[in-house]
C-alpha cells in the first residue's frame, strides 16, 4: 500500500502515515527500511497491518531518481518482505485463491488420481483416458491460476478486494500468452537442466518473474522474459534463496499429506490404492503449492518492481481498471 507521513518525531522514533485508502497508520523507527529519518510529507509504500500500524515502510524516489539510477539496484530488496507478502495475500484473499485453486487445479488432479487409482486395482484401459484428460485440464487451470493469483495479489497488496469473477476474467485473458510463456521457458529450462543442472538454475532464477510481467504489463512471451531478465538483475541471489524456500516448502506439504498415503499402506511414489485416500491427497498437494507459488511470484514481481523502479500498487493495478 501507498501512502504519505504526516508525522515522524525522530527523538520518540514514532509517526504517523495516512494510506491512500484514508485510514491513518501508526509506525515507529524500526519499520523504516533503507533509512533512518522520514520527512512529513514524503510518499512511502508500506505493509499495513488490521490494527492499524505500518510496516517495512520504503521511501519513494522521485521518478527522476529512478531514472538516474539506472533502474538497476537503487532500492532495496527484502527477502522477509516478500515471504510476508505472499502469505499475507493468500490470508486476505483466501476465498479466491483456494477456490479457484479447487475449481482449476483440484478437480482435475483428482481425475488423475482416479485414473491412477483405476490403473493400480482393475488395470482398464479407460484409466489411461482418465489420467490424459485430468492431466491436460490440470495445466490448462494452472496456468488460468497464474493470471488469477496475480490479480488478486496486486489488488490486495493496496487493500483493494477482488471478486472471484473479476480475478477469474482475467485469468480467461491471459491463458494463452501464459501458455505459450510455459512452453517457450519450460522447453529451454528442461534442455538447460538436462545439459547441466546450474543453467536450469540459472534460467528458473532469471525467468521466475516473467508470468507476472505477462498478466500485469501485457507483454508478448519473449519482451515478458526480457522483462523478467532485467528485474532480476541485482537481485538473483536473493531470488534464488526465494526459490529455493518455497520449493522445501513445497516439499514439506508432499510429504506431509504423502504421510497419508503411507499410513493407509500406499507409499509416498506409488500412493495408496484406496480410492478416497488418493483423491484427497494429491489434490490436495497440488491446490496448496499451486496458490503458494502463484502468491510467492506475485510478491517478488512486486517487490523487484518497488526495488528498481519504485512502482507501487497504483501504478501495477491500474492495468486492471
């Protein structure tokens, strides 16, 4: 969210901030990020909390201090920030996120799980029918979920609410150029990894923020991963430890619900063959990593941009108006 100080007394380390949704924001010292002295009057981008106080507050440059440094590392990059954010998004959006997460993601996944389970206990040939039709769903909601997380996240980090309909349009919209980015990339990562494993490293960590550059600036695929390029650029570290966070998170949900499986005598590769077992479990898996990681590129994308450029909320979701 975006916002201007009214006060801030240096002495007490204490001020104030009214939001640009008119509620007024306490704040002290220590929420200052990059700096330790705030004017009255300066535009700030902050995190707002329900009891009204202000969090990892950043000073924003005038455009022309953007333009003079370059676009390249004049910000500052918060790893905790954006891990905050993504959870934060997914707590204040929760009813869209998990139900279109459901709706796209789930159902198919359990119609894999049901072909998989079909094939384990009667071996028909319908299984594999069951199975190709649940897979090719479950890629096409994925990608519809990509475009509908980002709206809602962007909306949500200026604490403006999305409806289901307006983030599910907006999924409809981006789903081919979402597609066609999840081709391009994939194909060149997939070689990269199977050549060397650090190049596919290298190009996930370069290309991570290429879908929210899709969905939020409209760009073709390949202006999406030169966009993406750029933003990273400074910051790939950062971003590789992002990455690699959310993936052992990832990780821990398999395993977690994967328990499941083994406690009703399946295994963690081959799954259970209790048909309920498997349409809960899989799904499952897949609807909470779906949403994490679609939440956590949206927050990275928005905290390059806030970084680099000094982008806020206003300017990311005005392409939504």
């Amino acid at each position: 969210m975006r916002g201007e100080v009214l006060t801030f007394d240096e002495a007490a380390g204490e001020g104030a901030i009214v939001g640009d949704d008119g509620a007024r924001y306490r704040f002290a010292a220590s929420d200052l990020r990059g700096a330790s002295f705030i004017e009255r009057g300066q535009r700030v981008d902050f995190v707002g909390t329900e009891d009204r106080r202000a969090q990892d507050i950043i000073a924003m440059r005038p455009a022309a201090a953007v333009a003079g440094a370059g676009g390249a590392g004049g910000g500052t990059f918060d790893l905790g920030r954006v891990i905050q954010r993504t959870f934060g998004s997914i707590r204040q959006n929760a009813a869209v996120f998990i139900g279109a997460a459901v709706v796209l993601v789930g159902l198919p996944s359990a119609l894999q799980a049901y072909g998989q389970t079909d094939m384990i206990t009667s071996q028909s040939a319908s299984s594999l029918a069951f199975m190709g039709i649940g897979f090719v769903l479950y890629l096409v909601g994925l990608f519809m979920l990509q475009g509908m997380v980002v709206k809602a996240a962007v909306n949500g980090f200026g604490g403006k609410a999305t409806s289901f309909g307006d983030a599910f349009n907006v999924g409809i919209q981006m789903f081919l150029p979402l597609l066609g980015l999840a081709i391009v990339a994939g194909l060149a990562t997939g070689f990269a990894y199977l050549l060397l494993i650090v190049p596919g490293i290298i190009l996930s960590v370069i290309w991570s923020v290429a879908a929210p550059s899709v969905v939020v600036e409209k760009r073709g695929v390949f202006e999406a991963l030169q966009r993406s390029r750029d933003l990273t650029r400074g910051y790939r570290w950062q971003v590789f430890g992002l990455l690699v966070i959310y993936v052992i998170l990832s990780w821990i949900i398999g395993l977690a619900i994967g328990g499941v499986a083994v406690a009703t005598g399946g295994t963690f590769s081959g799954g259970s063959t209790s048909l309920v077992v498997n349409l809960i479990t899989g799904p499952l898996v897949n609807v909470l990593s779906g949403v994490i990681a679609s939440a956590g590129v949206g927050a990275l994308y928005y905290e390059l941009r806030t970084a680099k450029e000094g982008a806020g909320v206003e300017d990311l979701a005005a392409v939504f108006d």
